[in-house]
C-alpha cells in the first residue's frame, strides 16, 4: 500500500499543475481510487518529504518544491522501500505498522 500511495502521487503530479487546494482535492482523491483513508496519503507523502509522520502543510510544500521535484522524492522513496537493505528510523517504522489502519473497512 506504502508504493501504491506514493506512485499515484507522483503520476498524479506529473500530469498537470495545481492550485493548491485542487493538489489537497487530489490526496483525497487519491484516497478513494486506493480505497483508503486520506491520513494513509498525508502520512505516506508527509514521511517521503520529510522523514517524518506530520509536518508543513503537505500542499504548499509540494508546490514550493515543484511538483516534479516532489514526484521525484516519492519514486526514490519507492526505490528505498524496495531495497532490503535500506534501514527505516523510529517515524517511519511507527507509520508503517499502521498502514493496515489505512484501509476503509467494507461491510
């Protein structure tokens, strides 16, 4: 889920510019097509940015990086979360043992 949520942002990103509150629509969006809850894309993109789980406004701070700079962040986020060897701090390892919590439950 943790790669699901960073590349559909970096595909998102690459396709068009954003204001920043249609790029806030789009987390929430991106939420939906995973079947998830929003906090899943905000703590995944918030963790790739910046190491850790909450911080700056995720918008704005996608914006003032340029948002191909942020797509390239979160495809070698991906890249790490691939390497076995890499080793993953306190933060991150917090959020990746909620990510289950991510999942809208279907009754």
């Amino acid at each position: 889920m943790r790669k699901r949520v960073l590349k559909a942002l970096a595909r998102e990103l690459r396709k068009q510019d954003y204001t920043e509150r249609e790029l806030f629509e789009e987390f929430y969006l991106i939420a939906n097509k995973l079947e998830i809850y929003a906090k899943g894309v905000f703590e995944m993109a918030q963790l790739a940015l910046t190491g850790k789980r909450r911080g700056p406004k995720l918008a704005p701070t996608i914006l003032n990086l340029g948002r191909f700079t942020a797509a390239n962040i979160f495809d070698d986020y991906v890249l790490k979360l691939n390497d076995k060897k890499v080793q993953f701090g306190k933060e991150e390892e917090k959020v990746f043992s909620e990510v289950g919590e991510w999942q809208i439950k279907q009754n």
